[in-house]
C-alpha cells in the first residue's frame, strides 16, 4: 500500500521547470484561411441544394400549365382527344404506397429491434448482412419477385402486388436506420426501466423505441420518399390501369406508371400531362413528408 | 415499511473475471447503509446483485444467496417482480427524455398495467413531494420533459421515479456524483426522511456524505468485503488497518 508522502508529490512537475513557451498570434494567413473555408463549406451546401431546387423549378415550369382541376379529378381520355386527367393515378398511387406502408413500415420496425436489441451475435450479423445484400437488388428484380410471389397466385395485376414490391424495398432501409437510432438510445435509459421493474418487451417498445422515434421516422420517411417514385416494379406488379379501380386485387394506375407511359408516348398533350404528373408526385411526397414531420414536432415536448 | 437484506456467500463475475468474492452482510432495515472504497473495488457490482441488474450485462453472473426480507432473489424469483420492490437510483441522473415530468415519475406503474388516473395523479404528487422536487416543477408537470430539468433536479425527479413504485428498498449509486453541494444537501436531507419508510442502501465516493446519512458503513477493496459495522466505529475506530489506511485518506 501505497505511504502518505508519496500520494503528494507523485508524477506533479513544478510548473518552473516547464521550459517557457511563447503562443503567437494568429496569423494572417490563419485569419484568411479562416475565411476560406467557411466559403467552402457554404458552397458545397449551395452545390448540394441547386439539383433539388432545379429539379423542382424545370417541373413547375413544365408542368404547372397542365394542372387544372380536370387533371386532378378525371381519368386519361383516349389518345388525341384533349383534356383528361390522372385521378385515377394519385388515387392508385396512394393506395399502393399506404398498402406497403402497412407492410413494410412493422416489418422493418422489428427488424430493426431486433437487430438493435437482440441481434447483437451472429443470427444479428447474418440479417445486416442480407439486408445490406437486399439494398443494392435493382428494383425491377424486386417488381418480379412480387410478380412471382402475388401475382403468379392471383392469376392478375393488382394493387396489392404492387403494394407487396414496395414493401420489400423499404425493410431494409427501415430496419437498418431503425437499428442505428436504437442503438444511440444510451443504455441509462433501459437500466431506469428495468430498474423499475418493467419487462424487456416492454422497455424496448415504450422507452427505447419511444425515445428514438424521431429517428426511427426519419428513417421511414427516407425509405417512403424513395419507393414512392419507383416506376420498375410496378411494371409488372400493379400494371396500370387507364380508368377507376377501386379494387385492390384488379390493376392499378400509378402516377410513376402514367407518367412512364406518357413521357414515351408520341402524343405533346400527353408529354405535357407528363410533366404535371411528375410535379404532382413530387408534391405529393414533400408534403407527406412534411406532414409527418409536423406531426411528430407537435406531439413533442418542450426541452426534450 | 422498508426490509432488510441478508447477503450470503455472494460471488459476482463478469465473464472469466471475478468481481466480488464471498460477500456476507446483514443490511437492518428503516436504515441507511453506505458502501465506500475506491474506484473499481466492486461497490456498484454488489448494489447491481441487489436487484438483479447485474445480469443485464453481457456474460455477467452471480452465485450464492440474496434474500430481500424473506424474498430470495436468486431463487426462483423474477428479476421483473423483484425491481418492483426494489428500487433503484443511478449515478448520471437518466429521466426518460421523451415523457413530460408526470409521465417519468408514473412511468414505472403505467408500464406495469396501472391505469387509474385518479390514483396516478396521487402517486405523482405524493413522490415528487416526497422527492423535494413538487414545488419547483408542479407548473409544468404535463408541458416540459423530464430533460429539461436541471442536473440536481433530474436527480430528485429519478428518485421520485423510483418511490413511485412503493418499493421497500432504495439503492443508490453514487447519486450525488455528479450533482453540486446544494443540490448533494438536498438529496441526503431526502435520504434521512425517507429512511422512515425505506431501507436505503447507497454506494459514494464521499467519506463526509456516508458519515452524515449511514448508520451502518461496509468497506469495499479489491471485490473483498473488508469490514462492515456502525458508520462510527468505521470512522474512528476501525478493526482493519486497511479500512483504517482508507477513511484516514492514506490511499485511495
């Protein structure tokens, strides 16, 4: 055991002894540098945002002529004849997105959990492992996936296959940033709740699932937004369909779809409604989106 | 009313490493308790045993006898059930930080099935009192997040969390660490009331805190229990040299 002089001086330099250092100034060249660099950065975040905003700017600019209430509330009219709209479609593809949300959004919500919470050996290792294999499947693979799985069996095109193709698009995304949000949640936080006697299943999905939700929706928004313009697995999943379907076993019309077979149609009055397509897409998943976001902020607390 | 514990033969281990060896006390109940020693020495290790916290640790495990009043804790019983008697406070003050005030202090009986309203809004009250805490934050008990509060406050608000599920035990990590002097005041004025209804067991790095609130003091080194006795006897008349060498502050 350590004696009491030497817990006094050990391993203390007197500061005398420490050879007299002189810091200069900052240099012009720094205070430049300084300034340099900010600029940079600005810049990289301007060049970031300029696609987005072009992108949005060229589709309002060629679409916005097209959008009239007749586009919104009407289904296309035979080829040549003016007028028409794509109700049928934002109806379809609402009705697409929502059945793999229903789908795909639980499912990569407990991959996820899983991954965070239990999968933390090698059965965890293996998942990660085909989820980020299942990330990179080009699309249309997945569209004949579907095909195989729900349309093969039902003898027909249908909502719901095209549903199901979405749907495994978005687990993987939702399962691994579901996890990566789990797994920021500190350890602290479960300890208080099995400390005060509430189970495992329960602490995961009211405490650590609820104290990452921001995250976790984050998450599923990002997968939403990038299945919700897919065009290649609808091809042979939900088909399209030119008039009403309200049946989600039947063919149905897709924005993506409509456009698709518009923007490669010969007509200029179908090219135009194209591009209003395409810009009642985008709105569509930005103000989703938003909405969301709006949500979820005013479901929070002050300080948290 | 709080129960006291009985601890026999206790070894706890983390993988192939063992953390404590063959720890026996008798802990009375309606009392508090503290633990000291130095960094490493085991003191959490044990108060984690007490509740079954230990084993929620990778490759952690125990063996030999824990009995909470006459509940053996490592017979049978569940690690669930148990916490619920035995309550526990951290070192870093962990409030739940998506839930208001009154959701973190009702969180352990919600999360448990308790549904009635009328008799949370009780609990609530009577904890966060209880806890010292009812004056400052009774304003905003549904508006702000338990986050918001302040380090001490945090703390107090954990306590209250941890008194709202009626336990009959109290542990506490080091929960005045990481908190200032008024606010360490506070909480040990709280332990000395609510030693009146709990049996309090608290683990600190502080000589001066477990001489002002323990009656009974146990000395930890090395995962070895060197000597446990009256908080006094510890302080001024110790039977170890080692125990002796640490409260003097030769070491450590």
């Amino acid at each position: 055991m350590p004696d009491t002089d030497s817990n006094t001086a050990a391993g203390f330099v007197p500061q005398s002894s420490i050879p007299q250092i002189s810091i200069p100034p900052i240099s012009l060249r720094r205070r430049v540098m300084d300034h340099v660099m900010t600029g940079v950065a600005v810049l990289t975040v301007a060049l970031v945002l300029l696609p987005l905003f072009a992108i949005f700017a060229y589709l309002v600019y060629k679409g916005i002529g097209s959008i009239n209430l007749a586009f919104l509330t009407q289904i296309p009219k035979p080829p040549g004849e003016p007028g028409g709209g794509m109700a049928n479609a934002i109806v379809g593809s609402m009705v697409i997105l929502a059945i793999a949300s229903l789908l795909g959004v639980p499912l990569g919500i407990g991959a996820g959990i899983f991954l965070s919470e239990y999968g933390r050996n090698r059965y965890g290792d293996i998942v990660r492992f085909v989820s980020d294999v299942l990330n990179g499947v080009p699309s249309i693979v997945i569209g004949i996936v579907a095909y195989g799985l729900v349309v093969m069996r039902q003898k027909h095109f249908s909502a719901l296959a095209g549903g199901v193709a979405l749907a495994i698009m978005m687990v993987p995304t939702i399962a691994r940033t579901t996890e990566q949000m789990l797994l920021l949640v500190p350890q602290a936080i479960r300890e208080a709740a099995y400390g005060l006697g509430v189970s495992r299943w329960r602490t995961t999905l009211s405490i650590t699932l609820r104290t990452a939700t921001s995250g976790v929706i984050t998450g599923v928004m990002l997968a939403f937004a990038r299945v919700a313009g897919e065009t290649a697995p609808l091809l042979f999943t939900a088909f399209g369909n030119q008039y009403w379907n309200w049946r989600t076993d039947q063919p149905t019309a897709a924005l993506s779809l409509q456009i698709f077979t518009y923007a490669i149609s010969p007509f200029d009055e179908w090219h135009r409604q194209a591009w209003a397509g395409a810009l009642v897409l985008i709105v569509l998943i930005v103000g989703a989106v938003a909405a969301v976001r709006i949500a979820v902020k005013h479901g929070t607390l002050a300080g948290a | 009313m709080g129960v006291g514990i009985t601890v026999e033969h206790l070894n706890a281990f983390y993988g192939k490493t063992q953390a404590l060896f063959d720890i026996n006390i008798a802990v009375l109940a309606n009392h508090a308790t503290a633990l000291i020693g130095p960094s490493g020495c085991g003191k959490s290790t044990f108060i984690r045993c007490l509740n079954r916290m230990h084993e929620t640790i990778p490759e952690a495990r125990v063996d030999g006898k824990v009995l909470i009043g006459d509940l053996s804790v490592y017979n049978g019983t569940s690690a669930t059930q148990l916490r619920r008697r035995v309550g526990m406070v951290f070192q870093k003050a962990n409030p739940f930080p998506t839930m208001s005030i009154y959701d973190n202090v009702a969180a352990g009986l919600k999360l448990n099935g308790f549904r009635n309203r009328k008799q949370l809004d009780e609990v609530v009250h009577k904890s966060l009192h209880n806890s010292a805490l009812w004056d400052e934050v009774k304003d905003h008990l549904h508006k702000k997040s338990g986050a918001s509060l302040s380090g001490g406050q945090q703390q107090r608000l954990c306590i209250a969390r941890a008194l709202a599920v009626q336990p009959e035990v109290l542990l506490m990590d080091e929960p005045c660490s990481a908190l200032d002097p008024i606010s360490t005041g506070k909480i040990e004025e709280l332990i000395f009331q609510l030693k009146e209804q709990y049996t309090i067991v608290i683990v600190t790095h502080n000589m001066q805190q477990a001489a002002r609130v323990a009656e009974f003091t146990g000395f930890f080194l090395l995962g070895k229990m060197i000597e446990f006795d009256k908080t006094e006897k510890i302080f001024t008349n110790p039977s170890d040299k080692r125990t002796e060498d640490y409260v003097t502050g030769r070491f450590g």
